[in-house]
C-alpha cells in the first residue's frame, strides 16, 4: 500500500508594482492619464496610496482584481493569492520620475520609473488648461479680460465664454451679449445662474433666443460640445468705456473617471461634480451721438418709420376726436418721445396728454416691434384746420446720420357743437346746491379728523409691518444662503432621500444599471454636501479619515464603504447586482439613517 503525503504551503508574500500608459498611447504626455498597478500576493494588508505622487496627481484610487492559483509539484502544494490595487493618474509635469518603494505588512515593493514627455500639439490648448488640485484656474486674476475665466475644477473641460456682436457703439445702440457653454462632459444635469450679469450704464432686454440642444464646436483645436444659455440685447446709457461683467453659473456634470483592470480593460465610472464658472469681462467704447443734433431729436437710434390714423371723420366744437401716431422698426423703441404736439397743431385745437401702446419683441439680435401714441384733441372753434405732418427724427447707426420719417397731415372741417368751450368749462366747477346742503348738514359738532382715529393709521402700520417683515425674511434668506457648503450640509439628508426616491423607482422597473448610479450618486452627494467636500476629494481613505476625526462608530463607516463596494461591483455584475437591489437599498437608508443621527449628536 502506497500513501501519498501532500504539503501544503503559501507561495512568497511579494509587492509588486508596475505602471501602464492610457490605452492605445505608447508615452505619457502631459495632461494623459496612466495607471499604477499595486500586485499584493500572499498578504492580508492593504496598500495605501501616497498623497503625492511625482510628476502627476492621484484621480481615483480603488481594489481593481483578486486572483488565486494552486500547484502541486511532487507533492507540494502551492497556494498563491494576489490582490490589485489601480489607481489613475494624472500627468501634470514633464521629467523623468521615480515611485516606490511602499509597504504593505513589512514587505516592501519594487521601484518604477516612467517619464512624462511634453503634450503634442493636438493637446497642448487642453492641457494649457490644466491646473493644481487647488482648484485654481486659468484666467483667475488675469488681466487679459478676452480669456474664459474659471472657478471651481472644471480643468478646462468646461467654461464659459462671453462675446458682443460689436464693441465699438453709438450711446443707445443696440449689441448683442451672448454667453456661450463650452463642455467635453458627458452630460450636463442643471445649468443655473447665481446673480444676473453686472451691465452697469446699460438698459437690458433678455432674448429667449437660447439653446435647447448642443451643438459641436472647435475651438482653441480641441472639440466641445457648446450651447448658447444667455442672450441679452443691451442698450448703452452712457459714453466712453463700459464694462460688462459676467455672472457666476451653477453647472452641475457627470465627470467620468477612468481605471485599469487587468480582467476588463479600462472601466470608469460617472460621479456627480458641480463647477461655478464664470465668463469673461467685456469692455465698450461707446461713442457720442454726432454734434450738432437736431433740435426736434427723437431720442431714438436704429431703423424706424412713422405713421399716423385719424380714427374720426366728423368733427364738432368742444367735442373729442382722437388720432394715433405709430412708431415702427427696430432699435430703442421703448425710449423714443414724439414731439410736443400743442407747439405744432392750430391753437384752435387743443391737444392731451397721450395713451402709449408699447408692443416689442426682443429677438436673436434686435428689439423691434411698435409704439402708438393715441392722442385725443378738441376743436374750440368752427372752420377748416390742417393737423401737420409729424416728423418723427432718429439716428441711424448704420449710416452714421440723423434721418428723419414723417406722418401724413390732414384736413378737417370743424362744425359747430353743443354748448362752447367756456360753457363746458364753467359746468365742470358747477356744484348741485342741494348736495351742498346735504354735506354742510352732516358736519356736527363731534365730528373729528380721520387723523385721530385707529382705522386710519392702520393704513400705515399694516404696509410698515409687512414691508419689516419682508426685509427680515431676505435677509434670513440672505444669510443661509451665502455659505452654500453650510446650507447644502444641512439639506443633506433630504437631497438623499430625493435620490433614494429615484433609486427606488429604477428598483421597481429593475433596472440595475440606473439603479446602483442613483444609489452611488445618494451616498456620495451626502457625504460630499455633509462633509462640505468637493468631489473630487470623495476618495474612500478621504472619507474615512474625515468620519473618524468627527467620532462616528467606526461600524458605521465600515458599513459605508462596504455599501459602496458593493454597489460599483454591482454596476459591472449585473447579474449577481440584480439579486441584491432590495438589501442594497435597505442598507443605504440605514446608513445614512445611522450617519445623520450621530452627525446631530456631533
């Protein structure tokens, strides 16, 4: 009988690291992303990746792979067990650069040398973009107001740029003042302005001519996606040199972050990112309106003409007519004045103040639209009146010169009315006597002013104390609102339960993929708005030493990384994610349940 022993042993515990160009690139350029592999075999420990890294910047830091093989030689068997950590970089300096060594459970690894060679020209206006994980970008500071200014960590894939259709403008010209999206994102999920654009010396008309889709654009040779979102049509009020500054816009992205596995290739994974930017400032020479001008100058400037409508055909003594002069065309309608009518019709015709009918639409690059002027006047007396044309007196830009469009005149014949002038003058200061009793009767001796009664200052008191009350609430209003970091922590559990919501909509469809994105967004959106991280620092060890620094149970915060393990393996299993839906559901309610309830006893 022969017996066969079998040794069973573990192989060598090792550390090994290795660093891989981006698909499909042979060199690392500036701006590139590359990957460092970390092969721990035969160790129970976990590698922790250096918070800086030579020549480059760490995006994104994860488990990626864990593989196991037994052989049996001669009897001896051997277990082997290694686990990969990836984590992607970013290239941000040229040189040649050395990593290593790291321990993991006293065993050291080996050192690996890359060097990152300077951007080709396809991505140099890209990576010129680039900045320090400070978040400071290009533009901030500079003096050069013709570049797009960025706030926030958009690395110059995605800005806004502000253009003016002319910069050099006649006082009440017409300009256009477009901002336009430049974005290389995947999706863009809200775009909101903070405050209006500072147009001081300007009188504003904003144009719905905006984007409802994106379009493709080149520019500075890289390609962006790009939609215009704010137009205005601007109206200068004052010479010289006018600044227009840009407003801050809220735009919140999908930034997707890209890692290696050996198994799969390059995945990535989309994570929400919210960016304030804010477009370039814009100077305007505006110039002065030619000297002299005309004494009868309308005040208008653009294209206009002028027309007139005599609504009545039989005129009488003391009796009203009415006729309508209409401004039509383009440019600053609604600042335009026709002359003094009572200098220029007969002075037997008296003339009253008009009813104005001001009906524009502000388009892609004009305001144009129609101003009528209903006048009524009165004949005093009888015989035939001419009513002369107006000449209504306006620059044009375009030529440069003061231009004139003039109504048509007409003639009336003017018959005799009931009563005269002096008559109907005379019964409008004509008192019934019997009222006259009537009121002086109803005076007694107890009679007091209003002034000394309640009712009266309630008039007053009311208006004050609603006016107080609306002042307190914009500033409270104010107030909570300039700290967003603070206010957005304080929402955080209820912008997680909206998100949850969603998840849980995708879970009853079954839907796995949306699902564990809406759930991934829920846990990472509440600890970014509890923490006041940005999101670019939402990195598991980030995470974990934050939690620990506030004294939350260090359960909990197992518990929380083990959620989220769960659910991007989850997004890249589908099948096996798809049995887990409801646990993983329930478990993330009960995290962000435990983590609000000890962030309150904090």
């Amino acid at each position: 009988m022969i017996a066969f022993i079998c040794f069973s042993v573990n192989a060598t515990p090792s550390v090994k690291l290795t660093v891989t160009p981006d698909r499909g690139k042979r060199n690392i350029e500036v701006g590139d992303r590359f990957y460092i592999s970390i092969e721990v075999s035969n160790l129970d420990g976990e590698p922790k990746m250096a918070s800086s890294i030579p020549g480059a910047k760490t995006m994104f830091f994860d488990h990626t792979g864990q593989y196991s093989n037994v052989t049996s030689i001669n009897g001896q068997v051997t277990r082997n067990v290694s686990n990969e950590w990836t984590a992607t970089m970013r290239a941000s300096k040229e040189g040649s650069f050395a990593f290593g060594p790291i321990s993991v459970s006293g065993v050291k690894s080996n050192i690996v040398k890359y060097s990152i060679v300077k951007a080709s020209d396809h991505s140099n206006n890209s990576n010129s973009r680039q900045q320090s994980s400070n978040g400071n970008l290009a533009g901030i500071g500079s003096q050069d107001t013709d570049k797009p200014q960025f706030i926030g960590k958009g690395d110059g894939n995605l800005f806004l740029k502000a253009t003016v259709n002319e910069t050099n403008i006649y006082e009440q010209q017409a300009i256009v003042y477009t901002v336009k999206l430049y974005t290389t994102y995947d999706a863009i999920k809200f775009i909101g302005a903070a405050a209006a654009p500072k147009f001081d010396g300007f009188v504003v008309e904003e144009s719905k001519d905006v984007s409802t889709s994106f379009n493709f654009e080149t520019y500075n040779g890289k390609s962006y996606a790009t939609a215009v979102i704010a137009k205005y049509i601007i109206f200068p009020q004052m010479t010289g040199q006018l600044k227009v500054k840009g407003n801050t816009y809220t735009v919140s992205v999908d930034q997707r972050e890209y890692y290696h596995d050996p198994f799969w290739g390059q995945l990535s994974v989309a994570k929400p990112l919210q960016l304030n930017v804010t477009p370039n400032d814009l100077i305007i020479n505006v110039k002065q309106l030619p000297s002299p001008k005309p004494s009868n100058f309308s005040g208008g400037v653009g294209k206009f003409t002028i027309s007139s409508q005599l609504k009545n055909n039989d005129f009488k003594t003391n009796q009203v007519a009415s006729i309508v002069y209409t401004v039509t065309g383009v440019g600053n309608l609604k600042y335009i004045q026709l002359p003094d009518l009572s200098t220029i019709y007969p002075n037997q015709i008296e003339v009253y103040s008009p009813t104005t009918d001001i009906k524009t639409h502000v388009g892609a690059s004009d305001v144009s639209g129609s101003v009528s002027y209903d006048y009524s006047f009165m004949p005093l007396e009888e015989g035939n009146f001419t009513l002369p044309k107006i000449d209504f007196v306006y620059f044009n830009p375009s030529s440069g010169k003061y231009e004139t469009s003039s109504s048509r005149s007409y003639e009336i014949q003017v018959g005799k009315g009931t009563g005269s002038s002096k008559s109907q003058v005379s019964n409008k200061f004509k008192f019934n006597g019997k009222l006259e009793t009537i009121k002086a009767s109803s005076i007694t001796k107890d009679h007091k002013p209003d002034i000394y009664k309640f009712p009266f200052w309630l008039w007053y008191i009311i208006p004050t104390l609603i006016l107080c009350a609306a002042v307190g609430y914009n500033e409270y209003n104010k107030n909570i609102h300039s700290d967003m970091l603070a206010f957005n922590s304080k929402r955080a559990n209820k912008q997680a339960r909206k998100r949850l919501r969603k998840a849980s909509y995708y879970l009853k469809k079954d839907d796995v993929d949306h699902f564990y994105d809406e759930l991934l967004t829920a846990l990472w959106g509440y600890l970014g708005d509890k923490l006041k991280m940005p999101t670019s620092e939402l990195m598991r060890d980030n995470i974990r030493t934050v939690l620990e620094m506030k004294g939350i149970p260090e359960d909990y915060i197992a518990n929380l990384v083990n959620i989220i393990d769960e659910c991007e393996f989850a997004k890249y299993s589908p099948e096996s994610g798809k049995q887990g839906m409801s646990m993983a559901y329930d478990n993330a309610i009960n995290i962000i349940n435990n983590l609000d309830k000890s962030f309150k006893k904090d």
